[in-house]
C-alpha cells in the first residue's frame, strides 16, 4: 500500500522506515507521459498526466526493495554511476512542490549533481 508524502511528519517516516535509502542502488525506473495531445499542427504538454516510478535495493536494511512514485513533475533526472545512495532528502520548495534527490538537500542549483525529482505528489511503497 502507498504511503503519501504530504507532511513534514510523512517525510520523516519515510526517511525513518526506508533508512533514508542508505546503501541503495536505483534497480529499476519507469517513466510516462500521458499529457501529449495534438492540435493539429501543434501539441499540448500536459504535465498533470506524467508520472515517475523509481525502484531502489536497500541493502541496509536486508535487501529491501522501495518504490517512489511522483505524478504532476516539473523535473527529473536519474543518474546512475553504480554508486550507492548514502543519503537522501525530501523538502517542500516555496512553490511547495515535492523534492527529492539521492544526496543531501543544499538548494536546486545542486540537484543536477545527482538524481532528482520535482513534482505536485509523491507517495512510497516496500514493495520486498
């Protein structure tokens, strides 16, 4: 069952119940956009219909798998150099979007070092 991340109290019971991810590896990521329309000779970008599903092995805390998924994004990025995630952090910007990133949180100029998420909704799962 998903968990919301709507609260300052729901963040710290991710960071708490997933170990902040620490020791995990991106295992598996999925990616859709269902806000592409045409106009005839124009298209329509609908970011309200995208949604962002990302899969990590916690090996910290006994091979556990956790699911992330984000909906509505504004931005993403995965990277993925076969190092483990020490860390993760989840805020609320001023626009009060959903961000996530794979290090500690500094400010938005620094996520594009790592992986990322900025998005309307997330929500979390222990899927193993």
């Amino acid at each position: 069952m998903f968990k919301p991340i709507k609260s300052e109290k729901d963040i710290e019971v991710f960071l708490d119940k997933t170990n902040s991810l620490h020791d995990g590896y991106v295992i598996g990521i999925q990616y859709f956009n269902h806000g592409i329309s045409s106009t005839g000779d124009e298209y329509r970008f609908n970011p309200e219909k995208t949604k962002l599903i990302i899969r990590i092995l916690v090996t910290s805390i006994c091979d556990t798998v956790v699911e992330l998924e984000f909906e509505n994004l504004l931005e993403w990025q995965i990277k993925d150099n076969q190092c483990d995630i020490t860390d993760t952090a989840i805020v609320f910007n001023e626009q009060n979007w959903i961000v996530w990133t794979d290090d500690t949180y500094i400010n938005e100029d620094e996520l594009k070092k790592g992986s990322y998420a900025i998005a309307k909704s997330m929500k979390w799962r222990i899927v193993k």
